[in-house]
C-alpha cells in the first residue's frame, strides 16, 4: 500500500496519507494517545497538497507568516509555520460534520526545516504528478 508520512520529531504523533484514487484519500493522525481516520474529498480535481508542501521546501531559509491549506469540503485543514531556528509546526484539523454526530480533531506536529525537501517528494510521489 503506497503512503505518505509526516512524523514529528517530538514525539510519536504520525500524519499517514493512504488510498489516494484520484477523487479521495484517507488520513489518519496515530499516536499512542489518539487514533483518527478521516477520508479526505478532491473529487475530480488534481491535489494541490503536494504544492505546499514544495512550496514549503523552496525557501532557502525559514519562511514568515502561515502557510495553509484546506480540502474542498473543509474536512481537512493543514497549515505550516516556520521559526528562526528552523522548527516547523504543522497545524492539523480534521473535522467530520453530520447533524447527528459533529467532531473536531486539531493538534500540532513539529518537524525541522531540513526535512522539508524529503517530505515535499514524498508527497509528489504519493499524489502523482
């Protein structure tokens, strides 16, 4: 099975991309503490994603301001934030809405600003050109 991973350098928190067809792929955030599962909607149109993420790892040095995206349906939200020092902060939420059971899951993993090239290929892989 073809995936993708964030992992922090903090601690055991993983972003796993897997089961991208063309109009959807699932996420899941795994800890010790915390298991979510969300499928993540692109329909028809190709996955921008992977354009942040090289985006995030063209910068020859760390980046002001917050860099974000979100899925078409908003069930998926990322953002990335970079310090002097070269930590990088992805912001992740995952939202299921439904008018009898509503759910938010948002956290942070940390990364490093020198991971960024290897996780921008990973995810070029993954999604596909």
């Amino acid at each position: 099975m073809k995936e993708f991973c964030i992992k922090s350098v903090d601690s055991d928190l993983r972003l796993v991309f897997n089961n991208f067809n063309g109009v959807y792929f699932t996420v899941h955030l795994v800890s010790i503490y915390l298991t979510v599962v969300r499928k993540v909607w692109v329909f028809s149109e190709p996955c921008d994603f992977p354009d942040l993420i090289e985006s995030l790892a063209s910068y020859e040095k760390p980046w002001k301001g917050v860099r974000r995206w979100e899925s078409l349906e908003r069930e998926f939200m990322f953002s990335a934030t970079c310090n002097i020092r070269g930590n990088v902060t992805f912001e992740i939420e995952l939202v299921h809405y439904d008018i009898a059971e509503y759910w938010l899951v948002k956290t942070q993993l940390n990364s490093e600003f020198g991971q960024l090239p290897n996780l921008a290929k990973a995810a070029r892989s993954f999604f596909g050109d």
